[in-house]
C-alpha cells in the first residue's frame, strides 16, 4: 500500500511539472524572439499579440487529474503508514 501510495504521490506531480517546464520553455523561446505565443495554436506569432491563457484552462483534466492522483497516492501513504497489518501475516 505504502509503495503504490509513494508512487501516484510523485510520479504524477513530476508528469505534471515536466509537461509544465517543456510548455513554459516553448514560451520563453518564442519571447525571446520578440514573438507572441498563441497558447491556443501553441505556436510562436511573430505578427501578432495573443492573450496569455493558463496551463490549467487549456490542459483541465491534466491538470486536475495529475493532482487528483497525488492526493489519492497521498491517502495511500497515510494509510500504508499509519494502519500496519497484524503481527504474523505477509507483508508486500
């Protein structure tokens, strides 16, 4: 219990901070040039401007599913932790 916990605890949080760092360099790039990223197309204008639209409002179930899974993963680590099986039966 305590392992599945420990692992829907982190590894969506760093999906989601991967996903989040690969996006925000596509950005800074794009900035960097004098450009106007279009969050929508997610491609660099270099003629126009774009409104700034959040990760959360173009990726939602991203977003709230990879946090969805972290508290769930953070659930199984208390219980793993602070729920032990009696003395005399298998543990995983």
């Amino acid at each position: 219990m305590l392992k599945v916990g420990l692992f829907l605890l982190v590894v969506p949080s760093l999906v989601l901070m991967t996903f989040f760092f690969i996006d925000q360099s596509a950005v800074e790039a794009c900035l960097a040039n004098n450009g106007s990223f279009n969050y929508l197309l997610n491609e660099c204008d270099l003629e126009q401007k774009h409104p700034f639209i959040p990760l959360m409002a173009r990726y939602p179930l991203l977003v709230n599913g990879s946090m969805l899974l972290s508290v769930v993963g953070l659930l199984l680590c208390m219980k793993g932790l602070l729920w032990r099986p009696p003395q005399g039966s298998i543990n995983d």
